[in-house]
C-alpha cells in the first residue's frame, strides 16, 4: 500500500469551454471574466491525469467552492 500512496494524480474539473482568440487572451489582467458554454446547473466533468473519471456538480458553502460526485464511470465508458 506504501507504494500506490507515492503515486501522483493530477484531478481537473472542467466546468465549461470557451474559445477566444490568443490576442484577447493575452489582453485580459486580474479580475477578467471568460463566459463558459454551459449553465450553473449543468454538470461538471471530474479528469484524472486527462482522462474522464466521473460528473458532478458544484457546491458552494461561504466562501468554499467543492464538487459532489454524481456518476462515476467505468473504465470501458472513458
């Protein structure tokens, strides 16, 4: 077990996408706000080393930002 604790993963959450062009990319400082495609209702996408390992959605309690897991995938579904 010591072994897989050495292991790292990198865990991403994709809330949404957006497609801008790299010069207004590089125009935008601190406090910039990028408009998602999606809904504050839809699901996010939990990844794993880039890989799609399960939905969930957003919590917010104060000023803490979480993901509940809703589904988790099998590996022959990713």
């Amino acid at each position: 077990m010591s072994a897989v604790k050495k292991v790292d993963v990198e865990i991403s959450v994709v809330l949404g996408k957006a497609v801008m062009p790299i010069h207004q990319l590089l125009k935008m400082g601190r406090g910039a706000v990028i408009e998602l495609d999606t809904n504050q209702d839809e699901p996010v996408f939990v990844y794993a080393n880039n890989r799609l390992i399960a939905r969930g959605e957003i919590i917010v309690s104060g000023e803490k930002i979480a993901v509940s897991i809703t589904d988790t995938l099998k590996a022959y579904e990713t």
